[in-house]
C-alpha cells in the first residue's frame, strides 16, 4: 500500500469535496467542510503541503479508509 504523503491543501479539498463535503466556511487560515452524517467538521489549513498526521486525523473523521483516500486521489489526478 502506498505512503500518505504531504499535498496542498486544494488537492486534499478536492478530495473531501469528491467524497461529498461541502466548503461550509473559511475561518482565517483553515477551510472547514462538513457532510451530513458525520458528526464533526473535517478542517484543513492553509499550507502549501498539508502535513501527513493532518491528513490521517481528518480521514479518521470524515471516516475515510486508506484505500478509498487513494482511490479519490487517483480519480483527481486522472
């Protein structure tokens, strides 16, 4: 299985948007997504490569596995 590596913070967006969030608001630096039926908001900052533990903390939330993560990830990169 592949690593989980740093991307931008658009690309991991794009992924959460792709799994069904929606963009409910920015607060300064940090986008905030949620999706009803998940009970907490999937926040991510503003970086040019959001870190790997960010990245594996929002999966958890959003209850995201590995695999589907890779799977969005891929669809995105065509």
């Amino acid at each position: 299985m592949p690593r989980i590596v740093p991307v931008s913070y658009e690309k991991l967006g794009n992924v959460f948007e792709k799994a069904g969030f929606k963009l409910a608001r920015v607060e300064g630096d940090h986008f905030i997504y949620t999706k009803t039926g998940v009970v907490r908001p999937v926040v991510i900052p503003n970086r040019k490569d959001v870190p790997v533990f960010i990245i594996k903390n929002n999966l958890r939330t959003a209850g995201i596995s590995r695999d589907e993560y890779f799977r969005l990830l891929t669809e995105l990169n065509g």
